[in-house]
C-alpha cells in the first residue's frame, strides 16, 4: 500500500500560477508512472499530465504549453507547476501513481479554484 498526499491548491486569480505536490509514503521507482487527474463539477475525471519512470512526460492539449510535471525520487514527491491559469482549470485535482500487477493509487484531492 501507499498514501498518496496532494498539497498546494488553493483560490487563485486568472493568469495565475499555482504548484502542487504529491507526496508517497514510500519510493516512487516502484510506480512506472504518476500523474495529475482533474475533476471539474459535473464533469468526469480527466488526465492533466503524467510522467513515467524514466522522465517521460505527456502533457493534456487542454493544458499544454502552461502546466509542467515533474518529479523528485529523492523526496519521493511529484509535483505539477500550473501556470497562466484560467477559470476553467477549476477542479479537484488528484494524484495517481501506476504500479505493475497492482493497478492504481489515488490520492484525496486537492481543490484549485480559479477566480477573480
């Protein structure tokens, strides 16, 4: 088992820029990838970003060119930059980390609100 913990969200004016973090229990070489998932009232959840193991990252069209993921073996920790944000990047944003022959792991959610 792990625990997942999102921290960062927050209320942020348009044009904004926020960071989030997501911290494992334990090391992060286990998972072969972990990402950011949003959920938006009314809405189904949808991918924001994902990085794999070896760096790789693949970015949603919705927010490329303004949202960079990352992560830091060391602290076990992935985090997402969001930058220029706009009202419709509100959402709940999780954590989620893949692991082989175990399948999923989720984080509680953290809220980012996008507003003037």
């Amino acid at each position: 088992q792990v625990q997942l913990v999102e921290s960062g969200g927050g209320l942020v004016q348009p044009g904004g820029s926020l960071r989030l973090s997501c911290a494992a229990s334990r090391s992060i070489f286990s998972f072969y990838a972990m990402g950011w998932y949003r959920q938006a009232p009314g809405k189904q959840r949808e991918l924001a970003a994902v990085i794999t193991g070896s760096g790789g990252t693949n970015i949603a069209d919705s927010v490329k060119g303004r949202f960079t993921i990352s992560r830091d073996n060391a602290k076990n920790t992935v985090y997402l930059q969001m930058n220029d944000l706009k009202p419709e990047d509100t959402a709940v944003y999780y954590c989620n980390a893949k692991q082989s022959g175990f399948g999923d792991y989720w984080g509680q959610g953290t809220q980012v609100t996008v507003s003037s």
